[in-house]
C-alpha cells in the first residue's frame, strides 16, 4: 500500500460518521479495494502519480484566510457583471451572514442539507464505480468536509462565481465538492475558478456535478489558474435531462500536474451539449483531459472542441470518447481536438475515440497536431506583418473556436489576458486587444 | 525596378527555375505566360521570398536592393507586392485587422506614424466600394469561406490599400467570371502609374484584353523563351504554346 493510499485511510478512520456515512464508507471501501490509479489504467496512461502516492497527506482545513476573500486580482469576472461570488477554501464554503441573495438560486451547505434531509441529495452521488477515471471521485465522496448545493430554480441574468482557494502544503488534501441542481425550465452561467495562494498547494481533488432539468440551460466555465507547484485533479459530471442545454468550458492555464476529467450522460430525448477545452501547456505543466460523453437516449446531440497548446517542455493530453448507447438512434455527436506545439521539446497527445451501439447515428471525429501553418505564416509574412506578430496572431487564430464561443465577454477578456502571459511574445499580443 | 539575372532555383530538390533574366522598369506592366509547369507560380514565390524554394544561383535586385537577402515581410514593407494564386484562408483572424497591420508595418519601415482609426475605415470603404465587395467582409477572417472569385477581389483590395511599389499578380485572372475580371482588372488598372510597375502572371491572354500589357514574356521549362509586346499573347491565344515550344526546340 502506498503512503498516500494509507494516509488516506488514517484520515478515514479518524472521522466521525455523519448522515451520508453509508454512501461514504461505501465509496471509500472501493477506493482502498483499487488503490490508486496507475500507468496500466486506462485513462491514466498517459500521468503518472507515482511522485504524488509516496506522500502521506493530512487533511486540508477549512482555514479561512482573510486575505483571499473579495480580491480583485483574483477575479475573473468584471464584480459589476456578475450576481455574486461565493468563496469556498479548501473545498469549504465560506457561508456566513454576508452571504450574497441571488434571485432564483439557493445557495446552501451540503453539510447543513445532508444533516437535515440526507435523500434530498442522495441522487448527486453515484454508486461507488470501479472505473479508473472515478477513482478520485470515491475519495472525494469518503472525505469531503462540506461543498456548496446551488440549486437553480429560474433564469439568472448574470454570472455566479465559485473561487476556490487552494491554501497549505503539498502534503495535505483537499476534497471541494460543488453541486449544481437546475430546475425544469431554469438558465444560468457558473464560472468555477481555482486559485492557490503561492506556488505550492495542497493536492486538489474536487468535483462537481451537474444536473440539469427539463429544458434547462447551463454555461459553466471551470478555469484552473493554480500556481505552478499545485496538483489539480478535478472531475466533472453532467447528467442532463429532455432538451436541456449545456454549455461547457475546461480552461487549463495554471497549475503543475492538472487532470480534468468530464463525464456527460445525455439521459434523454433532445439534450444538448457542447463541450469546449482550452488546454494551456507552458514551462513544465502537465495536463491530462478526459471527457466521456454517454448518448443515452434518441436524438441527443454532442460537440467537443478541444483547443491544446504546448510550449516549453509542457505536455497536454485530451482523450475523449462518445458513447451511443443502444436505442439511441439519431445521436449527433462531433469531436474535434487540435493541437499546437509551439517548441520542439513539448508534447501534445489527442485520442478521440468513439462506441457505437445503435444504428442510425451522425458521429464525426477529427483530431490533427502540428505546427503553425507554414502557408499562413508566409501569407502574413507577405503583407509585410514581423514574424512574431504572424505567429502569435496564428496562435490566437487557432484558439478562436473556444474563445469566441464563451458568452461571458469580461470572463474572455479575463482568460484570454492570462493565456497571453503564458504564450511566446506577449508584449506583440497584447497589442491585439 | 527590377532586375532578374539568370536565376535558377529549386523546389524539393528539383530545378524548377533555369536561369530567368528579366528586367521591369517603373510605370511598366509585364506579363508572364506560359503552359502549366513551366515555373511561373515559383517565380513568383521565389519573388516574394518563399523560405521553401532554395535559389541556387543569380541574383535579383529591387530597386538596388539585393531582394534575395531580404526576409519576406522586409520585401513587402519595400513596396514589393504577391497577389497569391490560391489565398489561404485563416480563421480567426480578423480581414481588417489584417489590412491594419500590413499598412502600419508598411509605414513604420517608412517612418511613418500609424494609421488613424478613422481615416482607415474610410480608405478601407472607399477601396471596397471600387472593387465591389460587400460590408460583410469586414468581420470575416481572411478570406475564410470566400468563393474564389472573392479571394481574387480580396488579393487585389489589400493591393491597393498598400500601394506597392511592384505588384506580382499570380493568376488572379483564373477563376473569376467576365464581371469579376473587369473588375479586378479595375483594380490593377488604377494602380498603372509611372512610379509603379505590374507583372502579371498567367495562363491565358484574356485578362490582358482588360490590363493592356507592355512586355509579354513566354515561360517554358523554368526559362524565359520568347519576349515580345502585346501582340505575342494574341499570337500565342490563335497559335497555342506549343508554337513557342516548337520554336524552342528549333
């Protein structure tokens, strides 16, 4: 047993039940049962924790450090265009008496609704799965402390914002667990935002889960901006119902290790998603996104645009699969990743991949990694532009499919003034804006 | 203006150019014609600095200047303009800005301050109106899903908004429909000046019945084989190339 897998455990068994103590214990029992993931693991084959499993992790504490709340420089969102935004430290809340009101979202503790009610939130966790890209979502649900229950009960104008503060030491964990619960027929925009305080941060395994009503529609944003030392490994759920629509963007722009791993399930008739990733490599980061999109039910449509660039000695991997399950005939699906490697030393791998169990289905996938278009760049070159300025306008280019899709335009401006930081020439490109 | 000598270059590890002379003075239009294959489009590149065509030997001057030292955003600031046969398309990145950046590149080489926001919408109206092109333009990327005939036009707008000194135009003729020819032809024609000088390249003599040209040279096995004045393309439209060829076998 590696120290982490054993000071997990310690952890375990240092806990006092709660109401959620089936659930949790049967969470955990697996995850100890599997250990953690390696190499020979599917989705893991491409990151390898070895580093991280030879730590023993203590817990990460709902230390509420006064500095981070309100901060400006952290921000993502223009504070005049968004309804709120909610702190959570080391995955816990700050829900004290100054906390926001926002028309039509409740806002609200796990802690306080599972010691109320326990089946009101039964439905948001899933049974205990021994699929390797899960692994760390059973450990979330064994020692998560609290997290935040948005439910959504009508259409919200403006942005909400979720900071989540990464505060501490390598050699801590932290579970942030957020649940989005959106009525038939309600509409918002959710920006997640990962933040650490320095480089160094305990080892962030956070989760969210989605689940959208009838016709309810969902832009959520989950943007990782880490420092460099920090160990990001968050998962996302999506359970959607008859013609809802979500819209999704995975921003990686911080962070040493990141992985990012996104499982849709398209429950029924008419349920939409695009999926939009922004996968940033730069000096040493690694990055690790997996998106898992189930076509449960007829006429569900999926798009995935993955955008991955990697300079440096920076590595970006995106694996992403769609499943059609039987019966669901009329899925629409399309996948298509591209990759920019902008040094010699980086590395891009993309694998889309596609499991076809019915029959009458549109599925298209495309996945290319190269470098700048040399045709493009001679183009540019020809109307006199220097080549710095041609290539970092190509660079942007080639992200335009994700960037101009996001709606939130201050949330835009925001990343994109962070991307450019963390792009070759970003004196030339800041002139673009 | 210009001033080619025996210019040989190569593409893939084949010799494609074998030796062109060629010399253009200012307020002069060239034409170079020729069958497929026979090197026009490299010269062109060649021209415009295409890093992939290697020049093994000859020189080229423009304007006294060893062009073949230049870098090619250093040609295009001089005033050396390609018109491109096939106008690759860039998503993402916005036509008008790319017209801004070519002219403010053009005119910091030459000292000059940037251009007013203003003052270069205007041009840019003022441009698009003469060579017929819709508003819609303005916010597309360049030349993303233009038909051919709109990539041609856009070749010759960003033509005339920066004035080059000597314009090479690569088969913009190919592709367009009699409406469109005239007014690309317009476009080129506005451009005839005495401090200026064209070369057209192409394959048929039809656009130079609208641009009337003042040399016509007939490329053959990446070598220049017959010269003439304009009434070598009538000739060569009534007798076929394989007339210049059969000559130069003689």
């Amino acid at each position: 047993m590696s120290a982490a897998l054993r000071s997990f455990e310690t952890q375990w068994r240092a806990r006092t039940p709660d109401a959620l103590q089936p659930i949790r214990e049967q969470a955990m029992q697996r995850f100890l049962k599997l250990g953690l993931p390696s190499l020979r693991d599917e989705t893991w084959r491409y990151t390898d924790l070895r580093s991280l499993a030879a730590l023993s992790y203590g817990e990460a504490g709902c230390a509420a450090g006064g500095a981070t709340t309100g901060d400006a420089a952290l921000s993502l969102v223009d504070f005049k265009q968004h309804a709120a935004t909610l702190t959570m430290i080391n995955g816990c809340p700050l829900l004290d008496a100054d906390l926001p009101v926002v028309n039509c979202i409740e806002i609200n503790s796990i802690k306080d609704i599972y010691n109320r009610d326990p089946s009101q939130l039964r439905q948001f966790f899933e049974a205990a799965s021994d699929a390797d890209q899960r692994r760390w979502v059973l450990l979330n649900t064994a020692l998560f402390i609290d997290g935040l229950y948005l439910k959504i009960t009508g259409a919200v104008a403006t942005p909400l914002v979720i900071l989540h503060v990464s505060t501490g030491v390598a050699a801590q964990a932290a579970h942030p667990r957020v649940i989005i619960d959106a009525s038939p027929g309600a509409s918002a925009t959710i920006i997640e935002h990962h933040v650490s305080q320095g480089d160094i941060a305990p080892l962030n395994n956070s989760n969210t889960h989605i689940a959208l009503g009838r016709d309810a529609q969902l832009e959520h944003y989950r943007v990782y901006a880490t420092g460099a030392g920090a160990t990001h490994l968050d998962s996302l759920d999506i359970h959607q119902a008859q013609d809802s629509q979500c819209r999704q963007f995975t921003i990686a722009l911080g962070g040493g290790l990141v992985r990012s791993s996104l499982e849709a399930r398209l429950n029924q008739r008419g349920a939409s998603l695009d999926s939009y990733s922004l996968l940033v490599g730069h000096q040493e980061r690694h990055v690790d996104c997996v998106n898992i999109v189930t076509h449960a039910a007829p006429h569900t449509r999926s798009r995935q645009t993955a955008r991955a660039i990697a300079s440096d000695v920076s590595r970006v991997i995106f694996n992403s699969k769609v499943i059609v399950n039987a019966g669901a005939n009329g899925s629409d699906s399309k996948q298509s990743c591209r990759g920019l490697l902008l040094s010699p030393s980086a590395e891009i791998d993309t694998r889309p991949q596609l499991e076809i169990h019915a029959d009458e289905v549109k599925c298209a996938h495309g996945a290319t990694t190269g470098r700048l278009d040399p045709d493009m760049l001679f183009y540019l070159l020809s109307r006199g532009l220097d080549r710095e300025t041609a290539q970092s306008l190509l660079v942007f280019a080639f992200l335009a499919d994700v960037l101009t899709g996001m709606s939130v335009s201050s949330a835009r401006a925001a990343i994109e003034n962070a991307l450019i930081n963390q792009l070759p020439d970003a004196q030339i490109l800041r002139k673009f804006r | 203006m210009l001033e080619i000598s025996d210019l040989t270059a190569r593409v893939a590890g084949k010799e494609i150019l074998n030796g062109i002379n060629l010399t253009v003075k200012a307020g002069e239009v060239h034409a170079i014609m020729g069958p497929n294959g026979s090197g026009k489009s490299t010269l062109a590149q060649v021209l415009a600095g295409r890093e992939d065509y290697e020049v093994t030997r000859g020189s080229v001057t423009f304007e006294g200047h060893d062009l073949l030292a230049m870098r090619p955003e250093e040609r295009a600031r001089a005033g050396l303009f390609l018109g491109f046969q096939y106008p690759v398309e860039i998503p993402g990145v916005n036509n008008v800005y790319l017209l801004k950046a070519a002219l403010n590149a053009k005119r910091k080489a030459a000292g000059e301050p940037e251009v007013d926001a203003y003052e270069f919408l205007a041009l840019i109206r003022e441009k698009m109106k003469f060579m017929q092109m819709s508003e819609t333009f303005l916010t597309r990327g360049v030349n993303e899903g233009f038909s051919g005939g709109e990539k041609k036009r856009n070749e010759v707008l960003q033509m005339l908004v920066l004035e080059p000194k000597l314009a090479i135009l690569d088969e913009t003729d190919s592709g367009l429909d009699i409406d469109a020819l005239k007014v690309v032809s317009k476009g080129v024609n506005s451009l005839r000046d005495p401090a200026r000088a064209v070369v057209l390249v192409t394959h048929y003599q039809r656009l130079l019945d609208y641009v009337i040209p003042d040399q016509v040279h007939v490329l053959s096995g990446g070598r220049i084989v017959k010269s003439g004045d304009k009434s070598l393309a009538q000739e060569l439209e009534r007798r076929g190339y394989d007339w210049v060829m059969g000559a130069q076998v003689a």
